[in-house]
C-alpha cells in the first residue's frame, strides 16, 4: 500500500490531486481541515500489489466473505480471531465487506480515541523504544495548541542522549514549556501542579518489554503520574511477538493502543494480536512522521478500510 497526503486551500482541491496522482483508485484515508493555515488535507492511500480480488465481483454474500476471508489471510490475523471476526460478518446483511469487516471488528474489539479536551486524566505514552512515544506526544500537544487548549507536557526520558532535547524541540516550537522529571518523585510533585482545566502528556523512555527492571522502572512512573498508561506500537510485526509485547506494557496498566506507522505497514494482524490478547482498546493511528499530521482517531470503519483499501472507495461511493 502507498499512502500520500495532500494538502490544498479547498478539500474538492486536495481530492483532485490525490486522484491526479494515485488514480481513481485510491482510497481516502482521512480528511483534516487545519484552521491555523485554513488549508484541507487528504490522506489516501492506493494498493501497489495485486489485491485479492475486484470490488465488482462482490455482489453476493458468498463474494463478500471470501474477500474478507483472504484479507484476513494476507494480514495474518490468527485463526481464533480471524474466526470471529468472520462469525459476526457472517450475520450482517450488507453486501459492502468493508461494512461486514466493520461489524466484526466492533464485535471483537474496543474503540476509544484520546479525548481532545480537558478535564482529562494525564496521558503517558509508553512503549518500545522508536515505537513513535515522542513524536506522538509532540502531535497531541499541537492538537492541542491548534485548539487552543491549554496543555502540559511531562518528561521522563531523562537517561538517553538526546531525549529531552528531541521533545524540547518540539515545546518550544509551540511555545510551552517543557518540564522534565528526572525520578518518579520528581513526577509526583509536579503532578500536583496540574489544572484540571490543562490537557497533561508525558513522554516516557523506550522500554524493553522483556526486561523486567526496565518495566519495573516504568511502573514507578505511571505509578507516580496517576496518569494513564496509553501504548504505542509500531503496527506492523509478527503476531505472536505483539501477543507477548501487548501482554507485557498491559502488565504496567496499559489498557489503550495507538498504532503508529500505518504508511509502512501493509499488514494488521501483529497489531490485533496485541490489542486481543491484551484487552486493549484501539484508540488511535498515525499514518506520517510528521507532527503536523497529528493522530487519526480509528473506528471499526476506518479499520476495516485501512485492512481492506481496494474496497474502501467503493464502500464510500455506496455509502456517503
Ligand atoms: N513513517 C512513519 N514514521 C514514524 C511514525 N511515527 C513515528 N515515526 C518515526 O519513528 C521514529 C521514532 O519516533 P519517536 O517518536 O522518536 O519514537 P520513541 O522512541 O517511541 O519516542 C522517528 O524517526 C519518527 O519520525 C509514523 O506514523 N510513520
Ligand atoms: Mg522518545
């Protein structure tokens, strides 16, 4: 899959360019409108390897599951979880995939985006090391900055060369100030010192999931923050190794996910794995490195589009 976004002074304009440059076959992804530049931008994505099969030959029921079924396959979603996913598409009477995907993915998984506004417990991002906790944390707080919310940000990656200044990078871009704790007592005092009216991020150190005394030094933190552990993964992965990764952040609290690297990924199944085994609720994406791209808040749709994208326009079209 490719994935490009465009950016343009009207949303028919950035639609226009996706499809100059992709095709009439992409597939849009997302839509944001940024009020500080009142640009509109598209995401959209296109299949550069052959797709299973021709959304036309989805006309029947039978088509319909087939196509999940080999979707499913192609994303090495595990057997018992491939298994109910089809089971609940079985029962929806839609002849769109997208939409039969959609209902089982709700049926099997949880939806929770990050809320965008305060009060709001804390947020700390944590995760393996080059999972995206930093970039991403440099994206919620310009959300936030973008609506004009007030907004905290927290870190504790005090030990590696280079992580205060990567997020300081960040903060002083968007004109607030970076506080940094260097030990979780540190963290507990300066979560005193947070409104309720503030949106609070913490930045976290990449951790070993493996490794018993790094989660342990993890645990102190969250412990310390009061602030809800959210983890962030790299989508992709085999799926067995994201079982045992999701298994081990959950061990320290973890109860939502946010998958980042949706452009270089082609396959979900690593990334469902972790989020079944470990309970978590999918919260949110991000599909570019760039902070100003922000994260995507994901429903079972935009799932089952970003699973199934040779499909996703023509469930558009059937469904707008
Ligand atoms: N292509 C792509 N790169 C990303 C994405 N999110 C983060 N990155 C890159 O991944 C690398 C590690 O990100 P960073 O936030 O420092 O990870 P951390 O170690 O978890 O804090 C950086 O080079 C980011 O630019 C994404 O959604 N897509
Ligand atoms: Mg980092």
């Amino acid at each position: 899959m490719r994935l490009k976004s465009f950016t343009a002074a009207t949303m028919t304009e950035a639609m226009h360019l996706a499809r100059q440059e992709l095709g009439d076959d992409a597939v849009v992804i997302a839509t944001t409108e940024d009020p500080a530049t009142g640009t509109f931008r598209v995401s959209a994505a296109i299949e550069t390897a052959a797709p299973p099969a021709h959304p036309s030959s989805c006309n029947n029921e039978n088509a319909a599951l087939q196509a999940i079924a080999q979707a499913l396959a192609y994303h090495g979603v595990p057997e018992n979880l491939a298994t109910e996913l089809m089971t609940v598409a079985g029962t929806v009477e839609k002849e769109d995939p997208i939409l039969r995907l959609a209902a089982g993915l709700d049926h099997a998984f949880h939806f929770l985006p990050l809320p965008d506004r305060a009060p709001s417990q804390p947020v700390m991002l944590i995760g393996p090391p080059g999972a995206g906790k930093t970039i991403g944390i440099a994206k919620l707080a310009t959300r936030a900055v973008m609506k004009k919310q007030a907004v905290n940000v927290i870190t504790t990656d005090i030990k590696r060369a280079g992580g205060v200044e990567q997020i300081e990078a960040f903060t002083q871009i968007l004109g607030i100030t970076l506080h940094i704790a260097q030990d979780p007592g540190a963290l507990r005092d300066l979560m005193k010192i947070q409104d309720s009216d503030s949106l609070t991020y913490i930045d976290s150190a990449g951790t070993n999931p493996y490794d018993a005394q790094e989660l342990s030094s993890l645990r102190a933190f969250i412990e310390a923050s009061g602030a809800e552990p959210v983890l962030v993964l790299s989508a992709g992965g085999d799926p067995r190794e994201m079982e045992e990764v999701g298994d081990a952040f959950r061990s320290v609290g973890a109860s939502r996910l946010i998958l980042t690297r949706l452009d270089m990924t082609r396959r979900f199944g690593g990334a469902l794995s972790a989020a079944q085994r470990a309970n978590l609720k999918l919260a949110n994406v991000s599909i570019a490195p760039k902070v100003a791209e922000g994260f995507h808040p994901i429903n079972p749709v935009s799932l089952a589009r970003f699973m199934m994208p040779e499909y996703a326009a023509a469930s558009r079209k059937g469904h707008a």
